[in-house]
C-alpha cells in the first residue's frame, strides 16, 4: 500500500479482525455473569501463601495480602506512569516525521476517545489504563505481552494486556518461537500474530522465559511476615497482664444446696458449673466495666513476666533485607528505622533508576504496536512511545529545567539541526500556526537573541540542593 508520498507501506500479510488471546472476561457463555476474583485476604496466614507451585503467583499473592509487597509494587507503577509522548520517523531517512506523529497521535486519541455507541456499553479501556497494567505486569510478571486488536476493517481498535505467564513459548525448529496462550477450556491459542507482541525484563539468555523481578523477594518475604507474626504472637502471650481468678472451693462447697452436698457426682457437677459461670462473666467483662464479686473468689492481675527477647536489632536486619529484595528503598517502604534525610535522598534516586527499568518493555511494545497501527493506516514510518523523564519534584520547581530545556531546543532550531515541526512537538506546543515563518537554519539565536536562563537552577529546590555534588566550579587552587 503507498502512502501519500507514493512510496510502498510494508503490512502484515496475516491479520485478523477480531481478538484472538484470552482475557479475564474470555471463556464464558454469552449471558452468564464473570464471576467476581476478589478474595478475603486479611484473616489468611502467611503460610498459606508458601505451597504456591508458581513464582508469579505468588507475587500476585503476596500483593493482596502482604502490605510491604503490595506497597512496593503499587509505589512502582505510580512512579513509573509518568506522562509519555509519541513520535514517528520516516522509515528510510530516520528523519521526524510529520505526518507519521500526527497519525500516531490520532491512533491514541481513538483508543482513549473513539467508541461505536450503537454496541451498548463499550469495552473498551483506555490507553492510560493499559499503560497502567502494562507497568504492574512488568513487575509481577518479568514481561509485557500485548495484542492489537483489530475492528472488521483491519484497523486498530484497541489494546489488550496478556498476562505473561499463561504464555508458553512453540519452537518453530529454525531457532525462532512463538507464543501460544494456555487456556482454562479448551485447547491453547496460538499466538503466532503480527499484531501481538512480547518484550522482557532482564531475561537470562540461558533461559526461554523471563522471571518476575519480584522473586528475590519471596524468601524475604515470607520470613518477614512470618517474624512479624512471632512478635504478635509473643506480646499477646507477654506483653498484656492477664486476670487471675482463684475460687474458694470451702466456701463455694458451703454455698452448694443440702442435697448437693451429700452427692460427690453432683457437688463435682455444681463446682464446674459454678467456674463456667465466672469465665463467662469475666470474658465478656469490658475494661470500663465495674467487677463485683463474693468473698468466695480472690482475683488479682497477672503481669508478664517471661523473658522476652530484643527484637529491635532483627528487625532492622530483616527490614533493610526485605527492602532489598524487593527493589524498593526502606524509606518508601516506611521500614526506614534510622539514617539521615540525605541517604533517604539518595535511595530515591536509585529507586527512580530502577522505575526507568520498568518502564522500558513497555516502552517497546507500544512503539510496535503504534508503529504497526500508523502503517495500517498507509503512513510509511516508524513511531516512538517514550515515558517523560521521572521527576520527584512539584511541577512548579520544574520551571527552571523547562527554561533551560526550552532555550536548547531554540538554539537547535537556529542552527538548524531540528525542523519546525520537531522543534515544535519537542516543545509540547503542537502544530504551528498557519503563516508562522520558518525558523530552521536561520541563526536567530545567534548575537543576543538567546533566552535569559542564566538566573535558572535545577537546584534550587529543596531535593536539588540536598542532592547537588560537591563539584567545584573552575579547577586549580586559591591564589595567595
């Protein structure tokens, strides 16, 4: 197919107008309800969760019901969905293009925006939370497998997210594979599509599969939580008084009816009866409420006195490994027990390192798909879905970086290493305006014509400072 500069688009040969893998929805009859997969978590032992046969399932697991877990994975994909933007370049020059952007641009506005109101309710999600998904799977699973779903005139229509681990990969007998998903019912799907797409998170290349990130973490885990548990367990054993009742049996003896008394089987029967009878009032006894009794029972508060071990040094040690473990720093975590605000700082940074890492596979799958998506259409290039830098910062600190950003990407267009048009996307601003004078090439910003950035600093915030080198800023020593 040609696009409007007459040069021939390359297309799959093989596309199907419909979805072909499987979602949590697939596999039930038409009318029949999707059963719910919530689970009641909070009264379930750790130890239930240590049989799984399955790495990614237990991850799953352990992020329903493990609050660190949950807290690391969920602080992940906030940081990690950070606003991205898409880009396109002409296939054989590598040039921006702009016509391959605005096309690309438009197969995002369809998938959040774009819906066939004649079909009743539209299931359809939206970019924004398929990114989302995307970003959770990449942690749970170690992988991102998608498909571009095509409408009945084979053009994107929207994007589904496969769980990874209900892949398995088929040898082809050449060196290459493809994907085949195992199904609940039936038999499993094959998978060899162009339009469906899989990338890896630090895969070993003496492995066929990709193993979630999270893995490292489960032996910690589970003897964190399991350490956690022994501490409950021994402060309700020791560390609450308790109250001790001791009846005077002469006296309840002498309480007890003629006839009892005379029969051992009875008055045996009658001291039970009477025990059963305080247990029960004092169980139910709340702490605002007043205990009045006969001078047949003596009562007196029982404190704890075992000897009870210094947990503080083993949990420290166990708090620092389990952070590890699980990638994240013990200040986001809240394990943070001691250290100063600048390591803090500096643990930030390398968790927003690795949230970069995270964001790379999806990264790779959307170009595929956008890029597979902008040819259908018969555009001839190729497109970039890129994450915007991650920044911890309020967007109001971010100013001075926006400044000096801005005053690059002019000194580019003077000299002109940038066209308008990419100057123009680079700058967020979208298209020129219609008459606006070209700019590329033209040495404006040469002989005073530069933005005044001098009085901007990326450290002037509070971070920026606490977290500036101590680079010195001309070489050589005082002079005498």
């Amino acid at each position: 197919m040609p696009d409007s500069t007459g040069k021939q688009v390359t297309l799959p040969t093989k596309l199907v107008k419909k979805a072909q893998a499987g979602t949590a929805a697939s596999g039930f009859t038409r009318g029949n309800a999707v059963p719910k997969d919530n689970t009641r978590a909070a009264n379930q032992s750790i130890q239930a969760f240590r049989s799984q046969n399955s790495d990614v399932a237990a991850v799953r697991s352990l992020d329903l019901i493990d609050g660190t877990v949950s807290s690391a994975i969920f602080s992940f994909v906030e940081i990690a969905n950070s606003s991205f933007r898409v880009t396109a370049y002409e296939t054989d020059t590598h040039q921006y293009s702009e016509e391959g952007t605005q096309m690309a641009r438009s197969v995002v506005a369809s998938f959040d925006t774009l819906y066939d109101y004649s079909k009743g309710y539209a299931d359809k999600r939206s970019l924004t939370s398929t990114i989302e998904t995307a970003l959770q799977e990449v942690i749970t699973t170690g992988a991102l497998s998608a498909e571009l779903v095509l409408d009945k005139f084979r053009l994107p229509d929207r994007i589904n997210v496969v769980p990874y681990d209900t892949l398995e990969w088929v040898s082809r007998g050449d060196g290459t594979k493809y994907p085949r998903q195992q199904s609940a019912t039936g038999d499993p799907i094959k998978l060899d599509l162009p339009n469906f797409f899989v990338s890896e998170l630090h895969k070993h290349s003496n492995k066929a599969y990709a193993s979630t990130m999270m893995a490292a973490a489960l032996n910690s885990s589970y003897h964190f939580n399991e350490f956690i548990e022994d501490m409950r367990r021994t402060v309700r054993r020791q560390g609450h008084g308790r109250l001790d009742v001791s009846l005077v049996s002469e006296q309840i003896v002498a309480a007890a009816p003629d006839d009892i008394k005379t029969d051992p089987k009875k008055l045996a029967q009658w001291m039970e009866t009477v025990q059963q009878a305080v247990s029960d009032e004092l169980t139910d006894l709340n702490p605002e409420d007043a205990l009045v009794h006969y001078d047949s029972a003596v009562m007196e508060l029982m404190k704890g006195e075992g000897e009870k071990a210094d947990y503080v040094p083993l949990l420290n040690a166990l708090s620092g490994q389990h952070a590890t473990s699980l990638k994240t720093s013990p200040s986001i975590l809240g394990l943070r027990l001691s250290g100063s605000q600048s390591l803090s700082n500096t643990e930030s940074l390398v968790f927003l390192k690795v949230a970069r890492g995270i964001q790379r596979p999806v990264e790779e799958v959307y170009s595929r798909i956008l890029t597979l998506a902008t040819r259908l259409y018969g555009v001839d290039a190729y497109v970039k879905f890129e994450f915007d830098p991650i920044n911890l910062r309020p967007e109001d600190e971010l100013e001075a970086f926006k400044t000096m950003q801005q005053e690059r990407i002019f000194k580019l267009l003077s000299e002109g290493f940038i066209t308008d048009e990419e100057a123009a996307h680079s700058l967020g601003t979208g298209p020129r305006a219609p008459g606006a004078p070209p700019l590329s090439g033209t040495g404006f910003m040469r002989g005073g014509g530069s933005i005044d950035a001098t009085d901007a600093s990326p450290n002037a915030d509070p971070q920026g400072r606490a977290l500036q080198p101590d680079t010195p800023s001309k070489a050589g020593g005082d002079s005498q």
